[in-house]
C-alpha cells in the first residue's frame, strides 16, 4: 500500500502546476485509485500550507482557486480497504515549470526497533 500511495504522490505532483484546479488532481488520484482496487479519497488529498498548517487551495472537488506558482502544498494520497492502508505526506513548491519535493529524505518505509 506504500508504493500505491507513493505512486499516488508521484502523480497528484506531476499534475501540481500553475493553473491546475484542484479538483482535476483530486479525480485524476481517485481514478488511478479505484483502478487499482483501493478506494477513493474522501478526505483532502492536499492542501496549501502557509501561517497555518491547513490553507487553501484545498484539493477537494469543490475548490474553485487556481495553483499558482509559489505556492507550498503538502500531498498526502492514501491507498486504502478496508482493514489497512498506505499513506506518505511530503511538502512541494510550486514552480513556473511544475512541482519539486522540498524534502530530501528518501521516500521508503523506515522500520526503527527500540
């Protein structure tokens, strides 16, 4: 389920551009989702991020602002059934070119024991 929500990121990013509504994004994750076996979201797959830590534009349906260059979005796809599921969250700038990951950690699953 990581590497489906992964993927998930990977595509929701890749569609995160200038000019985007969010709502394309949103049904573009569910429809790669739902073609995989998991269900859609019904949360916010992503939000803006600025003096608090949830701002618009909201990647809901119902979200009518435009992505602008500048803008800091966090993408947090969840694969999930209904008895487990997969979730990443990592924060993007918007660039006049597309979206680029500001975090440098790599994207794998970290396993500590204590």
């Amino acid at each position: 389920m990581w590497d489906v929500a992964l993927e998930a990121q990977k595509l929701a990013a890749s569609l995160t551009k200038p000019g985007a509504r969010p709502g394309d994004i949103l049904r573009a994750n569910n429809d790669f989702l739902v073609s995989d076996g998991y269900q859609p979201e019904g949360r916010i797959l992503a939000h803006g991020q600025g003096y608090d830590l949830v701002e618009r534009p909201a990647f809901r349906e119902e979200e009518d602002r435009l992505l602008q260059a500048n803008m800091v979005v966090a993408l947090h796809p969840i694969a999930f059934t209904d008895s487990a599921y997969g979730f990443c969250c990592d924060d993007f700038l918007i660039t006049g070119r597309g979206s680029e990951r500001m975090l440098k950690t790599p994207q794998e699953v970290f396993v500590t024991v204590c």
